[in-house]
C-alpha cells in the first residue's frame, strides 16, 4: 500500500468512526443546543449557569355560585421578567375556552356545555386600562395574546389586573365540573399567564381537552366567597378556618393537622338537613396561601363526609403533611381512601422516590375521572378496592411529577405519567395483596398489543401530536416499562441515587427530556445513549428468541437472539428432567454493544427438560420462540 492510498484508507476509516458515532449519539434540536451553548442547561443534566426563570405572584378574589355554576373573578398579577429578553407581549392561557362555541378539542364535551368562553370585561397593565376587545387583545382558542404598552426588560415587572367570568360546565366532566347537587371541582378557571422558558419561549400549545399542560411555578394568594354551609378544599393552605367553622368542626380539624388518627371532622350523623357546619351568616370567604406550586384548584360541597389526618414526612424536620378526604355518604370505597392516602405518601416519602414529600397538604375530592392538581385530587368513587387504591396512589404520585418538576406535559406527558405509574407499583401490589409485581405485568401485557404497530409513536414525538389510545401506550405504559428496564440495568441503590438527583436538580424548575438523560448518564457514570435511543427516540418493538441450544456433560449453551430493536432483559426458566427448576437473569446491558445475540453458558450435569424464555413483566410481542423443548 504506497502512502497516499495509507492516507486514503485513514481518512476514510476516520469518516467512518465518526459517522458511526454521529449515527449512535442522539438527536439533540436546535432549541437545546442553543440552551446549552447559553448557559441555561448543561451536558450533564444540571441548571446551566445561567438559568433563569420568570416569576409570578396571583391575588385573585372568586366568587362562585354552586346554583348557577357563574364563576366570577379578579386578579392582579406581578409579572417579573428574569429572562435576558425584552418581552413585547404576554400569553394567556384562558382553559375555559374549551367550551367555547366554535374551538377546536380532542375529546367531546356536550352541547349544553358550550357558552361564550370566558369573557374578559376589564384588563389593566400599570394602571393603564387595556381593551379586551381592541386591537391589543387577539384571542385564539384558549389562548389570549396581550400586547404590553412598552417591551418588559430583565429584571424589570409589570402589574396586571383582569376581571372575567364564566359559566363552569354542569355535564361534561373532562377533569373538572358539576357530581352532584352543590358539590364541585373547579380547575383551569381563572386567566393563568404561560411558561415562557429558556427552550421554546412562550409555550404556545392550546388546550384541547385531551393533552395535559405545562404550567408557570407562582405563589398565590386566593380567596373565595360562597354561600353559608359550603365547605371548599383547595391548594395551598387553608388561613381562616376559625371565621368559617363551627366550634365542633374546628375542634376536630385543629386536632386532625397534627393527628396520626384519621379524624372524622365531618360524619354522616352531622348532615342532618338543618345542621350547620358553618358560622350562620349569608356569604363565607375562604382563604388560601400556596407558594411555588404550578396551578391552583378548588372543591366545592354542602353535603360531603371530611376525614383528615396527618403525618410526619421528613424524619430530620419533623414536618408534616396534612391529608384531607371529601366524599359523599354512598360511596363504596372512599372510607378508606385517607388510610391509602397516608400509606401512599409514607411510601413516596421513605421509599420510592425516597425524597419527603414536598407539600404541606394533600386533599382528594370525590368527583369524577382521577386526575391531580398542585395538593389536590379530584377521583371517581370504585367498586373495586384493588382499582380504589391504583387510582389513589397514582393521582398523589404525580406529587413529583409534573408538580414538585415542572414538567411540560403537552411535549412529554412520559415525563409525568410514566413516573406516577412506576413510583407506587410495588405500593400498589403490596397493599392490594396482588401477585407480585401485578401492576407490571398489567403495562407489559397492554404495551405488547401496540408494540410496533404502524400507529404507535416514538416517546420523544410531542405528546400533543399523539391521539387515541396510542397516546396513553406512548405517556404511560411503554415508559413504565423503559424506567422498570432502566432500574434492573443500573440496579436499585444507583438507580434511586440517580432519579433523587434528578429531582434536587430540577424541583421548583422546568427539565427537559434531555436533563433526565442526562442526569441519569451524569449519576450513574455510564453512557446509556444504546438504552435512550431505541426506547425513546426511534420506532421498534421488543423481541427475544431462543435460537439455539447446546448441550454438553457438564454444561450447555443458550443463544438468545434480539429480534427487535428495543434492549429488554433476559430471563430464562431452566426446567429439568428431574423435575428441578432453575432461573438465568441478565440485564438489558448484554446488548449495549449493539449484539443481536448473545450466548449463556450455563453449568449443569442435569438434562434439560424445556426452557421457557422471558415472563410477564419482559415486553415480547412474539412468544412463538420462547420455548425450547428437548
């Protein structure tokens, strides 16, 4: 070979590592390279140096009619721009808009819903009033554009205050709305400023009913006026208990903040007709404080059971968190819902995520669905005590995340859902007295039915592009399943380590995709791009066979072949002539090299009988080459 063909095969060997590893790493946007390059984020998934945030204060006063369902608000908002931008305009997410004749929504609502939309009678900027109809206001489904009077500058805040109403929904129940006579659960209800962030700017994603959302961290100041003998569980904490209750009542809920006892604070026998619980005047007006937190809901009765308790969730401060359930009397189930509540935060607390939970109060309404708000649940009553506590568990979970994270659930609802699903699953076995690991087994069994079918998304596809069932596959159970992979791969002790400093890293803050990544990569001291890529970023499926099997005196060979793309474990049960049983374990790690086969030696004088590879946690959408029978 003279020189100049050496330098050739050189350079064209070099070329070709290189495109080897442009085609291994993964694909990063332009919107995160830009935040790493400005110091906003980093490539080992911490806050850049630079990180930055905006931040939001509410004083908002309501009134609610539980008659008509009006609701009527003010707000004065103070907006600070921390972000090295001049902002022109702001963003306005208006929720109810949802129902407003004409918008466009991925889930039905019915007809007698529809309205006018949330209609704006007075926005001022600084003192300066601003025409909700003119030319600075434009309105695009649930989204209104205010253009400010001069350009906000970093480090500098505006004062707004707006006045709305509208009518909350009396049939639909998409989250929110009407179970009962006088009896609520109110969110997504007053005019809630965007996340404006250092990846995309203004989140600009309408809601439609059926995408979750990517709210702004604020601290609020809420109160609510409603008729006498209206009970109301909200966010935050509750600050005049003693000018709305009866002596009795607020006895029993003073005891029930710093009670281990469940206390009946309200019991079937005080909803006698005539009963107060409330001081006898026309109009109550509830207060609440809740600092940092991403949303604020409320919830609303006049004839709910209230059972309270509490309990110490950080060992070294002592602090604790109070638990309040509201339900009706014919429920079958929610009589012990404050006892799974409390189990459910013990274990979040202690065990998995290990980090004390982060609230100082927990409260879950018996309405409708299951879905979660910053200290607030609002669950359907089950006939099922097994589905009674998945749901419970579920709901609080999400505590974390998107919460305690300030996840964008519109883009990567896998970020939050996916996280509520595997955190309380060995919770959920255990106090269900299920088979172990049941709920597993559960995902595993639904994620094999759309597993590689020409309508299943990659996880990282924005979640908002993703409809039907698919979207529930991609947002919980194919991540369930990638962060149960990930936890045998790296096993437990690091992979705790690595999911609570994910969480000290980004609580209070907005992570993306890739400060998980990251992070995880960052803790564990390993480069999983050959674990991220196929789970998370491309299409595929997951499927082992048993290709071939040696055997001789004292040992025999398995080969096991990676017919899909996606690393899964491997598991083998040995059955034996004698009747003797035997399991081989590996981690998906056998194939980050990039292997489709990978051979086990195993040591053994007994002839093998059958070997059955893969059980009901291990994704395998073909179980035809899984058996092995000599």
């Amino acid at each position: 070979m003279n020189k100049i063909s050496f330098a050739l095969f050189t350079l064209s060997f070099f070329l070709f590592q290189q495109f080897i590893t442009a085609q291994e790493a993964l694909f990063v946007p332009n919107e995160i390279q830009r935040a790493v390059k400005n110091g906003t984020r980093t490539n080992i998934g911490e806050p850049g140096k630079y990180y930055w945030q905006n931040k939001i204060k509410y004083n908002i006063k309501a009134h609610f009619d539980p008659g008509t369902g009006l609701l009527k608000g003010k707000e004065n908002i103070i907006y600070t721009n921390k972000s090295p931008y001049f902002l022109s305009s702001l963003v306005i997410n208006l929720y109810p808009n949802l129902y407003k004749k004409g918008s466009k929504r991925d889930k039905p609502v019915h007809l007698g819903d529809l309205h006018d939309g949330l209609i704006i009678s007075k926005i001022f900027i600084d003192d300066e009033e601003i025409d909700p109809h003119g030319e600075d206001c434009y309105y695009e489904g649930t989204l209104l554009y205010l253009s400010l009077p001069t350009s906000l500058q970093q480090n500098k805040q505006i004062k707004l205050s707006i006045a709305w109403e509208f009518n909350m929904q009396k049939t639909t129940q998409l989250r929110t709305g009407k179970y009962g006579k006088n009896t609520w659960f109110i969110g997504y209800w007053y005019p809630q400023i965007a996340v404006f962030d250092d990846i995309f700017g203004w989140d600009e994603v309408p809601y439609d009913g059926l995408h979750e959302f990517y709210s702004p961290f604020a601290d609020y100041n809420v109160t609510i006026t409603v008729p006498e003998n209206q009970l109301i569980w909200a966010t935050g904490i509750w600050q005049n208990p003693e000018a709305i209750l009866l002596k009795k009542y607020l006895k029993r809920y003073n005891k029930s903040l710093t009670s281990d006892d469940i206390v009946q604070i309200i019991k079937p026998e005080d909803l006698n007709k005539n009963t107060l619980q409330t001081l006898k005047t026309n109009l109550h007006t509830w207060h609440f404080k809740a600092n940092n937190v991403i949303d604020f809901a409320f919830a609303i009765s006049d004839h709910y059971l209230w059972d309270a308790t509490s309990l110490i969730v950080d060992k070294n401060t002592k602090r604790r968190t109070v638990i309040n359930v509201a339900y009706d009397k014919n429920s079958l189930d929610f009589y012990d819902v404050a006892k799974i509540s409390k189990k459910t935060i013990q274990y979040l607390s202690d065990s998995m995520p290990g980090i004390p939970f982060p609230y100082p109060r927990m409260s879950v309404f018996n309405g409708g669905g299951g879905m979660e708000y910053p200290m607030m649940v609002n669950d359907r009553s089950e006939s099922n005590y097994k589905e009674m506590i998945d749901l419970t568990s579920h709901e609080i979970s999400h505590t974390y995340f998107p919460f305690y994270m300030g996840i964008n659930q519109e883009r990567y609802a896998w970020m939050d859902e996916g996280w509520a699903m595997f955190l309380p699953s060995e919770l959920q076995d255990r106090l269900a007295k299920s088979k172990n690991n049941a709920k597993a087994a559960y995902s595993t069994f639904v994620y094999n039915l759309y597993a590689g079918n020409s309508s299943e998304a990659t996880l990282m596809t924005p979640s908002y592009h993703i409809k039907n069932y698919e979207y529930y596959v991609a947002s919980y159970y194919k991540p369930e399943i990638a962060y149960r992979i990930l936890q045998d791969l790296l096993g437990k002790e690091v992979f705790l380590k690595a999911i609570q400093s994910y969480i000290h890293r980004w609580n209070g803050k907005y992570p993306n995709p890739y400060d998980f990544f990251n992070t995880i990569n960052h803790v564990a001291n390993k480069d999983l791009t050959w674990f991220w890529k196929p789970w998370f970023f491309e299409f595929g499926y997951p499927d082992l066979g048993i290709e071939k099997v040696s055997q001789e005196k004292t040992s025999f060979n398995i080969t096991i072949e990676k017919i899909g793309s996606l690393p899964v474990p491997i598991y083998i049960k040995i059955f034996y002539e004698d009747d003797s049983i035997a399991i081989i374990k590996e981690s998906a790690e056998v194939w980050k090299n990039g292997n489709t086969r990978y051979k086990i030696t195993h040591t053994a004088k007994k002839k093998i009988k059958k070997l059955i590879l893969g059980n009901e946690t291990i994704p395998d959408i073909n179980k035809k080459n899984n058996l092995y029978t000599n």
